[in-house]
C-alpha cells in the first residue's frame, strides 16, 4: 500500500488584491453576495481579506469587515485554507462568521 501524496503546503497572502479575492467570491455569486457587496464598495477600506494559496492558486477566502459595532466575517474555501487564516492571520477579539461553499 502506497501512502496517499501530501498537499502542497497553504500560505496566507494578507497583502492581495481586491481583485483575486472578487474572482473566487464569483465562483459562487449567489452564496457570496454579501461578501461581493462589501469587496465592491466606494470605500473599500472598510474590509479586510486574507487569501490561502495551495502552489499559486487560492484555496479560500476569509472578508472582515470593518467600520461596525460588530465585525460580520464571511469565510469560503478549503477547509484546509480557512483553518489556516483563522489561526494564522486574524486576530480580531470578536467577529460574526458567515461560511460558505467550504469544502
């Protein structure tokens, strides 16, 4: 029996831009409606996105948004990829997590 091939290891991109992160929220428009309203605002300042890359290609997607008395967070991908930004890249003290099309 052969072991099954390890997955290329996930890295946080904290610095991308509002346009790859909209090209995956696209994917599914429906379930990411919200998220695509929030990335396409005037001021996009008022939102923060993490990406996780597997060998270049993006593995999820995880939006705060700021600017509230609450932060909503919308979070979709590989369950791999959004273990990885939250316990890796977001330290927010509290947030309203909305997942979508996890896989």
């Amino acid at each position: 029996m052969t072991a099954a091939p390890s997955l290329p290891e996930i890295k946080i991109d904290a610095h991308s831009s509002a346009a790859e992160a909209r090209a995956f929220l696209e994917r599914d428009r429906l379930m990411a409606a919200y998220a695509l309203a929030d990335i396409d605002q005037p001021e996009v300042e008022g939102a923060r996105w993490w990406i996780a890359r597997r060998d270049g290609d993006i593995a999820a997607v995880v939006l705060v948004v700021e600017g509230l008395p609450f932060r909503p967070c919308f979070a979709t991908g590989a369950s791999d990829g959004l273990a990885a930004i939250f316990r890796e890249a977001i330290r927010e003290s509290s947030a309203w997590i909305t997942c979508g099309g996890c896989t």
